[in-house]
C-alpha cells in the first residue's frame, strides 16, 4: 500500500507570467495603429453620409470631397476627442484582462497601478512636469536652428473651434497621458526589463517613445532629443517611486503647460 503526498504548487512567478518584448511592442504598435482605423472609420462615414446628401457626385468627386471634410482643423479634433477615450478603454481591458496580477504590482514586471512608495514623488511629479516643457522647449529651438516646430495636438488646440478647445485639452492632459503611460512605463519598460539591464530597458524605452511620436512632430528630427529626455525622466519617476501615477502626473502636467504656452502665444 502506498500513501500519496501532496505536495502544494509553487508559488506563481509573476516575472514569468510578464508580458514578453515583441508583445509589448505590439501593444505599443496597436495603440497607434487603431487611431489609424479611427480615422478610416471617419473617412466611411463622412463618405456615406456625403454620398447619401450628394448622391449626383462622382466617385472622384466624392474622394475630393471626403479628404476635404477630413483636412478640416475640427474633424481632426473630433476624432481625437472621440477616438482617443475608446480606444484607451479597450487597452487598459486587453492589458488587465491579460496580466490581471501585475495591474497593482509595484515593482516590474509589475504596471504599477498602486500608491506610490511616498507623497513625495508627488512633488517630484510636479517638478518634472514644470520645468521639462520650458527646458524642452530652449533644447528642441537650439537644435532646430530656426526652423519652425510644431506638434500636431497643439496645433489642433490653437486652431479648432472654441467649443472644441476644451474636451480637446481634456484628452490631451488626462487621457493621453494615462494610456500612453500603461503601454510605454508600464507595459514596455516591465517587458524589457525581464531581458535587460534597468540602464538598458529605460534607454529603448526613451528611443522608442520619441520615434512614435515623431510623425505628430512632422519628423522634425530636432524634436527627438528632447521626447527621449522627458521619456527617461518619465522611466526614473516610474522606478523610483515603485508606480504608474508620478509619471501620468508629469506626462499630464507637460503637456498642459505646452498647451496653455501655445495658447497664450496665440493670443499675443
């Protein structure tokens, strides 16, 4: 007769249950990717809607048509007021449902979705927030040489119609931020650290983000150092206060002081 054991499971890895590179990176891809389709969605529809008011206009015509309604400053922003919110809530519910047990984990491959290990990141947050827009700003002009540099949300702020303004920069200071830091200091920094060196996963991480967002600067190539500055920046709030929320504070904060600088420039 022989008498079985139970011998309990191990405890679960949460570093082997992480989301691997090329997945994250794919996470990243599909981010941008689906404002792509947003924008194609828009397209059918002002096409169907154009088709169905002007039934007598050509193919041609229709296309010419369409592209025109789609250049305008307000269809853009429309687009981003009403794409960007959706398309976050579909990643944050492929992220959690993915990776349940690393949402509120503090460390990576942890997300980070927790209190920070003190108030005072907070105040470091804040900081951040503050002085890389006007540090950014002299760092971008002095490699720019004269050149103009502008960026496709702010010019959408400064251009589209009042009523718009708002939501626009609603979006652009709370939701945009959030998002892009799950998938950039949550997502892709956990990610590459499970295969490399903090020094090494912050460094891709900063390159990254300054090439995605490069086609918003027009490939105006002057404005990479300064994306990757703040993107490191980004990375050590995220590492050092063991949480996601510093860097959404200073990624929102940025991106509220370029909007407002831009306004009050446009006014003078």
């Amino acid at each position: 007769m022989t008498v079985s054991t139970f011998k309990p499971a191990p405890p679960a890895n949460p570093r082997g249950n992480g989301p691997g590179v090329l997945h994250a990176i794919g996470l990243v891809l599909l981010y941008f990717l689906l404002q792509v389709g947003a924008g194609v969605l828009m397209g059918l529809v002002v096409g169907a809607l154009e088709k169905i008011r002007h039934p007598q206009l050509s193919l041609a015509d229709l296309h010419q048509h369409v592209m025109g309604v789609l250049r305008q400053t307000d269809s853009s922003a429309m687009l981003m007021v009403v794409a960007l919110p959706l398309i976050a809530l579909l990643l944050f519910w492929l992220v959690r449902r993915q990776w349940p047990q690393l949402w509120l984990q503090a460390e990576p491959p942890g997300f980070g979705f927790n209190a920070p290990r003190s108030s005072r990141w907070y105040a470091a947050a804040l900081l951040v927030g503050v002085v890389m827009p006007p540090f950014g700003a002299l760092l971008t002009q002095w490699l720019a040489r004269g050149h103009d540099v502008t960026q496709n949300v702010q010019e959408l702020t400064q251009h589209a119609s009042s009523y718009l303004r708002l939501p626009l920069a609603i979006v652009a200071v709370t939701i945009g931020p959030m998002v892009e830091e799950l998938m950039f200091r949550g997502v892709l920094l956990s990610a590459l650290m499970r295969r490399m060196s903090t020094a090494q996963s912050v460094a891709i991480c900063a390159v990254m983000f300054g090439l995605v967002h490069l086609a918003g600067l027009d490939f105006q190539w002057y404005a990479l150092p300064n994306l990757m500055l703040f993107a490191a920046a980004l990375c050590w709030l995220r590492l050092r206060s063991g949480s996601l929320w510093p860097p959404i504070m200073a990624h929102g904060l940025y991106n509220l002081f370029a909007l407002v600088a831009l306004l009050a420039e446009a006014r003078g």
